[in-house]
C-alpha cells in the first residue's frame, strides 16, 4: 500500500436480513487523510455497512479491504479502528480521565503515554475541566464531547463515526461539527462518519458517498453532488430544502429540444438526444419569487410563473416559501425580498439553466434547461 492508495474500500458489498436486502453490491474507496462522510435516509444501510466494516457482522459477498489487506474475515479487534458510536456508552463508575483512557488500557499502553494522549485528546475537545468528573455529572454535550475524546484516543489512522451528534440541541451540533473537522485535520487521519442529516454531511465531508436503499447512489464532493448530480436520488437527498421534481416530456423541436411541464416549456440541452417522459429537478434556492408587480423587468430569458404564496416559514436569515401555479406546489428560499407576512399572488422566477432533467426510471442525467437568446418566457 502506497500513500496514494485508499486506505479502505468496500468491494461489491451485499448483505440479506432473509428476503430482505439491505446492502446492494456496495462498492466504495475512502482515499487516506480524508473527512469521508457515508450520508442517506435512515434505514438506508448505513449501519449494517458500519457493522460490516467494524467486523461485527460479514457480508454475504464481497470484501472489505483495509490498508491494502483483506480483512472481511478478521475479528472486530485485529482491524485497529477507532471508533466512536451514537450513544455516549460512557461507563458510569469511573470518571471522565479514566473513560478516555479505557482503549489505551485495554492496548496495554504505558502510563506516561496514556496521560499524555488523554491530556491531548482532552485539550482538543475542549473538556480538560471535566476529566476527575463522572458522567451524571455532565450535560449531553460534555458526555458527546466525551465519547468522541475516548473515540479518537485509540492509536490509529482510521476513526469511525456512527452519527455522534443525533439528540443533541443545534448550537451544540453546530459546535461539534466545527471541532470534528478540526479534530480530523488536526490529527491527519482518515475519518469515516455517518449520518442521516444532510447539513452535517455537506459542511464536514471532503468526499460524500450518497447510500440509499442498500446502494451507493453517488460519491464525489459534496458541491459537485449539489451543482450537478448524476442522479435525480442525489439531488433528492443532498441539500436543504428538498428539491422540487416536476414530470415533464421532452419534445424534439425544429430548434432543439424542449422540455414541458404542467407549469412551463423551455429550450434544453441534453447530454444524450432522447425524447419522451422525463423528470425536471429545480432547487428552491435557483426559484425567486417576487410580489407579482415585480416583472416588469424581466430577466432575458428567464420562466416567470404566476402563482398563489400558501406557506412561509421564517429560518432567521431566510424563509422557506410554498406557493401554489395549476394545482402545483414549488417550494423556494426567500431571503426576506417579499414584503412580511405575504400570502398573496407572486411571480415565481426561474433560470432555465438551474433546470435538471432525469430519466424518470433510472434516475440518471440527460440534461438541463437552456437560455433561448432574447426571450423571456412567460407562463400563465
């Protein structure tokens, strides 16, 4: 194994629960040094696979491949990982200090190395007050902080994170991530994490691995999994507000193909020529919606839709819009343009290029929407 090697890879991994299959031909390289972030629905897999890399269960085919060795075989003990699980799974009866130190114990590291360590691991996480402390005697956040100081004191090149920071309040979320990414690149190790909420996914992993339904759906980073997925399951899942999906049919025109919706038609480009059923994705954030004296100055180019605000919810910085055009529901992300507590009719604005078109069945890329020079297309 060079340095340029992953330090893991999952080789076409499935695993049945009876007829149930809960991990499908699930293949994946985590390149060493990276924050790799395994991210989908629950039930998805992601334990199953977690336990499968950990050497808790095996697989009913394919391998696991850790430093250049096959270990599917190996016990849970002889894989050197760290780990750090969901639940604070703190013991009770001794304090913080020796709770820490448990796995440099059980490797039988000498004393003057395990305070050392401890001391370290400690000061990163900000808890070197707490260590004569017990965890009756800790706040939620303190006994996280806790478990993952044990988590990351075992001496190894590869941590596992089993979604440490479920059940705990926002601030202390929006913390922690900003220590973990500080943690991985403070120590220069590999960090594998899991999790179901899509924030924490794209803000700590430097490579996001979609899995849903048992299957990786898409790796990349998450920016390029954003702005461009390959598939409309991507798209669904990464990113805050879900997307909005319209049915559409794409039509091949004298001038290009066009892409119709029950709401619009604009030109497209599609990266392979098809006609037929399609799906179109939009993210709230490419749709604008003004008060519906706004377009006079249209943008060239851009699809106005007339439509109905329903809902609004205020985030602080930003509000989550629903409206309503034909029996249709969009969501979009306002950052307070509307005037307050607008229920009224609206214009919702959309640049054709922010436009993704799927295959409705297999879900893969076929193109985008495209500017049509010196047209603003209106609609209703």
């Amino acid at each position: 194994m060079t340095a340029s090697d992953p330090i893991l890879r999952f080789e076409g991994l499935s695993k049945r629960y009876g007829r149930q299959p809960v991990l499908r031909d699930v293949s994946l390289a985590v390149q060493t040094g990276s924050f790799t972030v395994v991210y989908g629905p629950p039930a998805g897999g992601k334990t199953v696979l977690l336990r499968i890399l950990m050497g808790l269960e095996a697989p009913d085919s394919g391998r696991v491949v850790l430093r250049g060795h096959d270990v599917t075989a190996l016990p849970a003990a002889a894989r050197n990982i760290g780990y750090v699980p969901q639940s604070f799974a703190l013991y009770p009866q001794i304090d913080v200090r020796a709770n820490i130190a448990y796995p440099l114990h059980l490797a039988h590291v000498g004393e003057a190395e395990t305070e050392a360590v401890v001391a370290h691991a400690a000061e990163m996480l900000r808890i070197t007050d707490l260590l004569d402390k017990r965890p009756d005697q800790l706040s939620g956040g303190q006994k996280q902080r806790v478990a993952i100081a044990r988590g990351i004191a075992k001496r190894t090149d590869l941590y596992v994170l089993d979604d440490p920071l479920a059940g705990l309040d926002f601030k202390l979320r929006e913390q922690l991530v900003e220590d973990l990414r500080a943690l991985q690149a403070d120590s220069g190790a590999t960090f594998v994490y899991m999790t179901s909420d899509v924030i924490e996914a794209m803000t700590l992993a430097d490579e996001l691995a979609v899995l849903d339904r048992g299957e990786i759906v898409e790796t990349g980073p998450p920016n390029d999994l954003y702005e461009r997925p390959a598939n409309s399951r991507t798209m669904a899942l990464v990113g805050f507000p879900p997307t909005n999906f319209l049915a559409a049919e794409v039509e091949l025109r004298d001038d290009g193909p066009w892409c119709r919706t029950a709401l619009f038609e604009a030109p497209a480009e599609l990266e392979v020529a098809s006609a037929g059923r399609m799906v179109v994705g939009l993210r709230p954030g490419h749709l604008r919606v003004e008060t519906a004296a706004s377009p006079n100055g249209a943008d060239v180019g851009s699809i106005w839709i007339p439509g109905q605000v329903v809902l609004r919810e205020d985030l602080g910085g930003e509000e989550i819009i629903y409206l309503e055009s034909s029996g249709v529901t969009l969501t979009s992300v306002d950052r307070h343009t509307l005037p307050p507590g607008n229920l009224g009719a609206v214009h919702a604005a959309i640049d054709p290029r922010d436009l993704a078109i799927f295959h409705p069945v297999t879900g893969t890329r076929a193109g985008r929407g495209r500017l049509l020079d010196g047209v603003a297309l209106r609609h209703g």
